[in-house]
C-alpha cells in the first residue's frame, strides 16, 4: 500500500515556543517509522518517553525523537484475522505494580458470519526486563462476543481513584 496511514505519528501540543503568538497548537514530528498508530501515551513516571501503540498490537517506545529497536509490548505472536489495539493505559502506579491495561479487538475469521470478540486486558511488566510487558501475563478482564457488526470502541482511562481503572 503506497499510502501506510503517514507513517509519520505527529502529536499536537499546546507550547510557548511558537513565534508568532504566546499561546498556540503547533504540529511536531516524534518519530515515524509505524504502521499504522492507534493510540499514544506517556507513562506516570514522568520519564518523557512516548509509547505508540500500533493497530498489529506492537506498542513502541519513542525516546526522544526515535522509536527505540525494541517494542513495550508486541502482541504480534498472535495469529489472529483483523486484530486491533484500540486503547491502552499505564495504571498510576505502574512503576511500582508494572500494569498495563489494553483494549482490543479481532474476528475469528473475515467471514460474513464472523465472530467479533472486545477484550480488554491487563498486562504484567517482564520479571527479567522491567523496560517491558510480558506478552504472557494476560489477564482477560472483559470478553465479549459480538456476532454482528457494531462500532463499540472506547476508552481504558484511569481516574484519580487507583483501584478503580475503568
């Protein structure tokens, strides 16, 4: 496909350092390099690293202005028909618990009658790597099935009560 959905993910930020007036929206460049980005966070650390998640379930770590080599999270070793990462979300208190919250959704197959299924999961941080997720964490939160075609997608948000995510 010529176009990859502009491959290049920009983040609009309200800044001070436009020239032209004291206050404006100006367009940057982060990183490009992506397939097609579906959802884009920063965690509570306050590190200044971005995390773009993309449609396939890889989620990337853009330190600066580069996507780093390896992802968060790569959820690629799935061998699922139309999956996608719809919502993801770092608990407040990740750095001391390593959770992490995704939605998402995929068809049993591209069939007229396929299944739809929502899910929204939680992930554990990797014991040996504590930059990443372990992809085998899973925790299945939330599973529905949809047998027809509906628009149903949402936000995973956190709100200043930490036990309460959704």
């Amino acid at each position: 496909m010529a176009i990859t959905h502009f491959v290049v993910l920009f983040l609009l930020a309200i800044t001070n350092t436009c020239t032209s007036q004291p206050q404006c929206i100006c367009v940057q460049k982060i990183a490009d390099g992506f397939i097609r980005p579906t959802v884009i966070r920063s965690k509570p650390d306050r590190s200044g690293r971005l995390y773009v998640g993309d449609i396939t379930g890889t989620i990337w770590i853009v330190d600066g202005t580069q996507a780093l080599p390896r992802p968060l999270l790569d959820l690629g070793y799935r061998e699922l028909d139309s999956f996608t990462l719809q919502s993801m979300q770092f608990h407040p208190d990740y750095e001391q618990n390593g959770r992490l919250f995704l939605q998402y959704h995929y068809l049993e197959s591209f069939a007229s009658n396929a299944t739809r299924h929502q899910v929204v999961s939680e992930f554990r941080r990797d014991d040996l790597d504590q930059d990443l997720i372990d992809p085998e964490s899973e925790k299945i939160l939330l599973h529905i099935n949809e047998t027809r075609t509906m628009h149903t997608e949402g936000d995973v948000s956190s709100y200043e009560d930490k036990e309460d995510m959704f």
